[in-house]
C-alpha cells in the first residue's frame, strides 16, 4: 500500500548539497579543454602565416607576453584588485538594496504598479549612462563608479525578487497562513525561500550587469582598474596588451560564475526540484 | 443535544468575473456534527471549493453565517486545516519539516516538534522517508504527507479539497484506507469534497449532492455501510447508484 520507495537513500541532513562531478563531467571539461586548446592553436597559426601586420592580429603567444609583462610590473594585479573590489562593494549594495526593493513591490500592490514598472524601466537603462549623472553629483570619485556599479545591479535583482515573489503559487501562501504563518514568520518562512529559486537567478544576472557597469564605467574614467588598463593599452596602440586585459576581464566572470553564482543556482534548483531536474555543475 | 462543529447558515457567496456576477453559493445550509464525515458531491465548477474556502477562512461569506462550534469564522486558523488538491507543500522543507511546519509557527520547540512530525508520519506510512525532498516522492506519497502535515495540528475539523482526484485508483484506494484508519483513531470531523460518486460514498457518513450555478444542496443521503469501506464494495455501489441518479437530475435541472 506504499508507495514506489523509488529513492530508498541514507538519511541526509545537509541543506543545499551540490552533485558530485561525475564521469559525464569530467568529459565535459575535457572536450572543453581541448576545444580550447584547438581555437588557441589555431589562433595562433593563423596570425604567424603573416597574411596581416602582427600589431593588428598578434599572435596569442605575444598575448601571453603581455599578460606576463603587465602581471610582472604590478599594472595588472593592482587594476584587478581594484576592479574586483569595487565590484564587491557595489554589488554587496546593490544586492541589499534590490533585496529590500524586491521584496516591497512583491508584497505591496502599490509599490509593484509604481515602483515596479520604474525599475523595470530602469533596468533597460545600460547603468553606464548613470555615469555622467554620476560624475556631476560626486565629482571624479570612486564614489561615482560604486554608483554606477550599484545602479547596474540593482534593478536586475529587484525585478528578479519580485516576480519571483508573485509567481509563487497561491495555494502556498494559502497553506502556510492556514497552517498559522502571519508577519514576519510568514515572510522568513513562506515568501523569502519560496521565491530564492528565482532570486538566485536575479542574483546572477546582477553580478554580470554589475561586471559590465564597472568595466564601462572604468574605461570612461578612472585612474586606476581592469578598464583603466584597456585603455591604457589602446592609448600605447599596444593590442596585446588590450587583448591581455580583455581575457583577465573574461576570466574574471567565468570564474565568478562557475565557483558561486552557477553553483548556487543548481543547488537551489535540486533542493526545489525546479528547473532540470539532473541540473550538472557548470564545468 | 450537541452543537454542531461545523455549521453554515443560508450562506450565498457571489464572483466578480469578466462575464459580470456569478452566484457561486445560494443559500447553503448544512450541519456538520462532531466526528462525523461529511462528503459534498458536485460536478466541477459547483461552487464546492468555494465552500471549503469559506469554512476555512480564506474568503468571507456575502450572506449567512459560517460557525464552527457556534463561533463566527473571521481568518484561517490551525483548527481548521485544508488538504488542497495539489498537495501546497513547500519544496525547500524535507519531509519531516513539511509536517512540523504548523508546529513550527506555533512555537514548538525543535525537538518536540520533530518527535510529534515523527509520530504523524508513522500513521501515513512515511517513517522512513521523513528525510527525503519532495520530488523524490511519488504524488500519492506527497499526499499522505499533506494529510500528516494536517492531522500532526489535530484540527477541530479537516477541510479536504478532492485531494486524491490526481491519483490513480491504486493509490487513491491506499490512501482511502489509510483516512479510515485514521478516522478510527483520531475521530476528526471531516468535510471532504469531490466530483468522483464512488468516493463520496465510500467515505462519507453522510453524502450531500451539490447542483451547479449557483451551488446548492439538492440531495442528501445516510451511508450505513460498515468500516473500512473499499470503493468497490455493494453498498457503497448501491448508494453510488442512486447518488448518481440524484447528481443527474441535478446537473439537469441546472442546464
């Protein structure tokens, strides 16, 4: 009279665990790596066959040369850390302050009709063009690009939060209040974990606009950082060098999104049982 | 005389739609008595939720009264537990917290309220899977854990929103037996809505026949058959027959 004991596991206790890398995974990776390897190659033959001027299509190796070189004279490793730093400050403000924005509009009509339709308007905005804005109120400041950083996420995480909060199903909420959640236990316990599958994907898409916002907002002005480096590299007609800081760039936000936005996001999926169901760690 | 648990009086409750007003209940009265189990038979569309959702708070009446033991209904409350369709479990909780979660909002401590989630789940049959995450129960397991996740409040009356009607017969006849059982030991008054005839008479003491728009209470019929009953048993074809009969002349009279 059971039911199937289809899934007769060990107990388990942990509250977000992640799938162990498997065979499949690791020949994921691995034809990745090859494939990289392959367009690397390629790459860099084709700029050594001299078909163009090397100073327009170095070679990939002249691009590890100058990744080399700026890492050796300290110019890169002083322009991530101050690139990744004001990152985590700006996003760490943008992401309490969409939060809070997130969860008003989700559970108050009257914000949603009319903040929400501003914030969805000003998601559009590329958070860039706050950066005038930003310059003539804070001056030339690191205060004017954490803006404009803080701008970038936002709205993305507000949006994210608050159509998370009104796609959950109403039977949910109905059950909870049923079953005696009111205030702030209703919040914490129904409204904030009902709707983190989606926050997680606001979360991610945030630190990606936030990742843009900065590189933008560094090439326009700054003295320092990843985008200062770019077009310090253009300003020396050095391409090795802009390439060098692109792939740093790049790096930066794979490496964001593999160790902890993606991971994040298919374990909230696999607890939830959303989404796909055999859900793989990014590799 | 003992007062009734359950009791509506010339209720009527009308929805705003596209197409203008709906009369979803007209003038529905009933009476529901300690312990007893009370089936409410309706083509779909009769107004049946709507008259779960009023005893349970979740929507106020226009007209008429809703008491339970002789108090107005005012909001939802723990004493009055639906088992929704869909189950409305909550995916991010394991099992065993999905049971505990009324005790959780009530205050109960960890311990005690994992020991009473623990003992709820041993009379649906769930003991072992206490730990596991929802999408890794079959639907029908999902719903005994809904019915746990109720009974673990002892609820003054059990509001059931024709819970099985997503199951096939083999589970559904599983969990039939299992609500008897629990009837059998727990005694909770129960009101328990469904479009299936044959469920209606198997489980009911008493049957009402709804008709559709606006809803009301047509017929109403005694099932004295013994417990543990099965769908497939003759008495309960017997009443099924002649409820059937009933639910005809009023879908019928309604067209």
């Amino acid at each position: 009279m059971m039911g199937d004991p289809r899934h007769a596991q060990p107990l388990r206790r942990s509250t977000l665990r992640l799938p162990r890398p498997d065979r499949a995974w690791w020949k994921h990776l691995g034809a990745g790596v090859l494939f990289l390897l392959l367009l690397f190659g390629g790459w860099e033959a084709l700029a050594r066959m001299g078909f163009w001027p090397r100073y327009l299509v170095p070679a990939f190796t002249d691009v590890l040369r100058a990744l080399w070189g700026t890492a050796q004279s300290g110019g890169l490793v002083a322009g991530l850390a101050a690139s990744v730093m004001r990152l985590v400050l700006g996003y760490g403000i943008g992401l309490v302050l969409g939060l809070g924005l997130g969860l008003w509009m989700g559970r108050s009509r009257i914000a949603e009709s009319t903040l929400g339709s501003v914030a969805l308007g000003l998601q559009a905005l590329p958070s860039v063009a706050w950066l005038p804005l930003a310059l003539i109120w804070f001056g030339l400041s690191e205060t004017a690009i954490t803006f404009v950083v803080v701008m970038g996420t936002v709205f993305a995480i507000a949006v994210a939060t608050s159509t998370a909060i009104h796609q959950t199903p109403h039977t949910w909420e109905r059950a909870a209040r049923n079953l005696g959640a009111r205030g702030h236990a209703l919040l914490l316990h129904l409204t904030l974990p009902a709707a983190l599958p989606g926050i997680a994907m606001g979360m991610k898409q945030g630190w990606s606009f936030a990742w843009r916002s900065l590189i933008a907002a560094e090439m326009v002005y700054s003295t320092v950082g990843l985008g200062h480096l770019l077009m310090f590299g253009r300003e020396l007609n050095d391409l090795p060098l802009v390439m060098a800081v692109m792939l740093v760039i790049v790096a930066v936000g794979l490496a964001a999104d593999r160790l902890a936005f993606g991971r994040l996001e298919v374990a909230v999926q696999r607890r939830w049982g959303v989404g796909r169901r055999d859900a793989k760690l990014p590799a | 005389m003992t007062e009734p648990r359950v009791e509506l009086r010339q209720v009527s409750k009308t929805y705003d739609t596209q197409q203008g007003h709906t009369l979803a209940l007209r003038d529905v009265s009933l009476r529901v008595m300690p312990g007893e189990i009370v089936t409410i038979l309706g083509p779909s569309g009769c107004g049946k939720s709507t008259l779960l959702n009023l005893v349970a708070g979740f929507e106020p009446p226009e007209e008429g009264e809703v008491l339970i033991d002789g108090q107005p209904v005012e909001s939802p409350a723990p004493d009055r537990l639906v088992m929704f369709q869909e189950g409305a479990l909550f995916p991010w909780l394991r099992v065993h917290d999905n049971v505990a979660f009324g005790l959780r909002m009530q205050g109960v401590g960890k311990a005690e309220r994992r020991a009473q989630a623990m003992e709820q789940l041993k009379t649906v049959g769930l003991e072992q899977f206490s730990h596991h995450l929802l999408h890794e129960l079959s639907v029908g397991m999902r719903q005994r854990v809904a019915l746990a996740r109720a009974l673990v409040m002892h609820p003054r009356v059990l509001l059931m929103d024709e819970p099985f009607a997503a199951l096939d017969a083999q589970t559904r006849d599983g969990l039939h037996a299992t609500l008897q059982e629990l009837w059998a030991s727990a005694g909770t008054t129960t009101l328990f809505v469904t479009h299936n005839i044959r469920e209606a008479a198997c489980l009911g003491d008493r049957v009402l026949v709804m008709s559709p728009r606006p809803g009301t209470i047509v017929a109403e019929r005694e099932v004295h058959a013994e417990r543990p009953r099965h769908i497939e048993d003759d008495p309960v074809m017997q009443v099924a027959r002649s409820l059937r009969q009933e639910l005809h002349a009023a879908v019928e009279a309604a067209a």
